[in-house]
C-alpha cells in the first residue's frame, strides 16, 4: 500500500486498486476506459470541493479496489453531510452535458457521467443518494429514520436487481445492472 500526504490529508492507494486501473487502462483500445476513471476522479472531486465548502477536516482518503473512502471529522451536521454528498453527482450531472458536443469521446464522456451521476442518486446504503435520503429522513423522522430508510434501501436495491434480472433475459449477454443491485443489497446488510 503506498501512503503519502497532500496538504495535510493522509492519502492510501492499494496494490489491488492500481492494479485495477492499469489493467482497465492497458487493455482498453477506445480510450474509454480512461474517460471512465476520469468521471470517477471528478465525482470525488465534487466531494472533495464540498468537503472545502462546508469546512469539514478530511482527515484519510483511501482508494481501495472498488472504492473511494474518506474519513472526516467524526461529528459533521446533516446540512453538511448532505451538501458533500450531493455534489460528487452534480459534477457529473454538469459534465454530462458534453453530450451536446459532436465528438464520440465527448458523447460517452458525457454519458458516462450522466449514467455515474444518476446511478450515485439512487436512494440507497453506499451511495450518495442514500447519504441524501438518509439526511431529509433524520430530519423529518428523528427516531424512525434508521427503519424508514432500511426500507427505502432495500427496495432501491430488489429495484435494481429485479430490473437488472429483465435487462439480462432481454440482451442475453449483460449482467451489469443485475450485478448492482446484488452489490447494493449485500452492501445495505454488511452495514446495518
């Protein structure tokens, strides 16, 4: 594991997730996957300006093999949580707007951060949308807003399997989908 810091913010990259990105970048020979890590990069970017907005020490960033985690001050308010958790996907959702561009490199740039900045809404356990929810929820709902939101998780993720599971018996070929909403469902019970 390499560790080095930046302005202060301890940051860990893993051998798994460098192995990852050399292998995506290595192998791919539309430079798309490129475009795709950079639309990564700039979600966590959009994280990173709102944790400088709200004023919220970062103390760790670590990029494991799947994920990106950061560790804050442990006490940050709801109105915080929610405004660093709201931008990662509204950068995206700014940048999809290369769509409009006539190049096929800004077409899928553009796609992909619409399709990362849509997915990352989604109202569920790890991810920026269940971050959200959770928030509104905790405020409306004090006491019930651990159960209200398992339940919105839950179904979020049975959403996705179930749409996942048409998508496949349709294209035959592409268990993507499919495979995020078994991801999401087993992320909500590793962490309840």
């Amino acid at each position: 594991m390499m560790r080095f810091k930046i302005f202060n913010t301890v940051v860990t990259v893993s051998y798994p997730f460098l192995l990852i990105v050399c292998v995506l970048l290595l192998l791919d020979r539309t430079g798309y996957a490129g475009l795709s890590v950079l639309t990564v990069f700039l979600h966590e970017m959009g994280h990173y300006v709102a944790m400088r907005m709200v004023k919220a020490p970062i103390l760790q960033v670590d990029f494991c093999a799947c994920t990106v985690r950061v560790t804050t001050a442990p006490v940050l308010s709801g109105r915080q949580t929610a405004v660093i958790a709201f931008f990662g996907p509204f950068v995206n959702l700014l940048l999809s707007l290369f769509v409009f561009v006539d190049h096929p490199l800004a077409l899928y740039f553009g796609a992909a951060n619409l399709g990362f900045g849509l997915m990352n809404f989604i109202p569920a356990r790890g991810l920026d949308g269940g971050d959200l929810i959770f928030c509104v929820l905790s405020k409306l709902f004090p006491k019930k807003a651990g159960v209200i939101f398992s339940v919105v998780s839950i179904f979020s993720a049975s959403l996705i399997i179930f749409l996942g599971g048409v998508f496949l018996a349709f294209s035959r070929y592409n268990p993507t989908l499919l495979l995020v909403g078994i991801y999401l469902l087993i992320l909500h019970f590793r962490k309840v």
